[in-house]
C-alpha cells in the first residue's frame, strides 16, 4: 500500500524568506502524480502544484517550487518570499498510477506559520 | 472553471436525526466524486468514492447504511448521515472529479461542519 509521510508537524517562517517542507512517499509504481494542497482557516482545499512521476523537470508555480527526487521517493515543497497569506495547512498527496482509477493518499500535513 | 459547492456549510442537529448534504460541481460534469471526512488538525480520510448512475464503493471501516451516497446525476452528490450521533461531527469535505490529461484532476468543495446535540 501507498504512504505518504509529512515528518514536519509544524513549521514557521519570517515574512519574505524561504521554507522548505519535506514529503516522502512509498510506492512500489513507477507511473504516478504527486500534490501539495494548501487548506487555510476556511478550510477550502487549494491546489498548489502538481508533479507528474515521469516527468524529471520539477513543477514551479510563482512562489512555489517543489524538489522532486524519484529515487529517494522526496517530493519538497519550496516557498520562497513567503507572504502572511501563505499561512496554512499544507497537505503533501500522492495519486497512483492510472490516474483515473486512483483515489487521493494524503499526508498528515504540516502547519505553515508565516511570522511578520 | 471547476467549481465545487457543497450546501449547508454548517449544520447543526439533534441525536437521532438524519442530515443530508449536497456537492455539485457548478461548471463541468463528474464522473466521479469523493467524500472525505476530516477531524480537526488532522488530514482527509477518504469515505467513499461515487461514480454517477452507481452504487458508492466505501472505505474499509465506512458503515454504507450510516453515511448513504447517492450520485443522481453528473453535477450532484448527496451524502445523507442517518441516525447521526455526536461522534459524527466532524468536517465533510467532497470533491469532484474532472479528467485532466491523464487523471482524474479532484476539485474540492468548500466543506460542510456537522455538529451532532
């Protein structure tokens, strides 16, 4: 079965620097896509960006980068000149392969706190 | 485009009573929609998946007959939660499923809070 594991619980960052928040996964496929969604106070779940597994450019979004490292099953998120608004839940998922017959895995998530 | 609504945002209710809740996608057609239950400060745990003009195929350890999907037609789901009791409040969250590229993109709604007496 398909994990995905978010080992930082919390996380905090000053205002217009960058955070890193670490996701790893474990699947034995090969063919596969990987999220990061942001859900705020509202608790509306937001899609921040999209890797698919066999693509090897990794995805960038504005502000938002992630590392993608297939070998080492890492999917990191990159925030760079955080803002206050990026202050979220961010939940790191993984869709199997076949995409269409898949169902969302979700990580733990990590609480985002972006001090001024 | 793919917007998801889901109505009541918030509903409160007595012991014993039956709550039913509605997803419709507003600007596309879904195959397949989702429902996810979320306890607070925790992630989404998957309930059951409901593809339109058939029966929902739930999670392990999801009871069919308490939390009764119904997906009558491309735009709407209804999730009815019988007989609710307070260790039913919780957050429910559903999402709508459009095929993108390769995958069935999820479009989530914004949520309903259900609070059991």
């Amino acid at each position: 079965a398909q994990t995905v594991t978010q080992s930082q619980p919390e996380m905090s960052v000053q205002e217009a620097e960058t955070v890193t928040l670490s996701c790893t996964y474990d699947t034995s496929e090969s063919d596969y896509y990987l999220f990061w969604y942001k859900q705020p106070p509202s608790r509306q779940m937001i899609l921040v960006i999209r890797q698919e597994a066999y693509k090897q450019q990794n995805a960038t979004e504005n502000r938002f980068s992630v590392n993608f490292q297939k070998a080492a099953k890492s999917f990191s998120l990159k925030i760079s000149d955080s803002q206050l608004g990026d202050a979220a839940m961010y939940f790191c998922a993984f869709l199997p392969g076949g995409g269409s017959q898949g169902n969302l895995i979700f990580g733990k998530g990590t609480k985002l706190s972006v001090k001024p | 485009g793919a917007v998801v609504s889901q109505h009541p945002s918030r509903v409160i209710c007595k012991s014993g009573t039956s709550v039913k809740i509605e997803c419709r996608s507003l600007d596309f057609q879904a195959t397949t929609m989702f429902w996810y239950r979320q306890f607070p400060k925790q992630s989404l745990m998957l309930m059951a998946t409901s593809n339109e003009g058939s029966k929902a195929t739930y999670e392990q350890g999801v009871e069919k007959d308490k939390f009764l999907i119904n997906h009558a037609s491309l735009t709407l789901s209804t999730l009815t939660v019988t007989s609710a009791h307070p260790e039913d409040s919780s957050f429910y969250i559903c999402s709508a499923g459009r095929y993108h590229s390769s995958y069935n993109e999820q479009f989530f709604g914004p949520g309903t809070r259900l609070t059991v007496l």
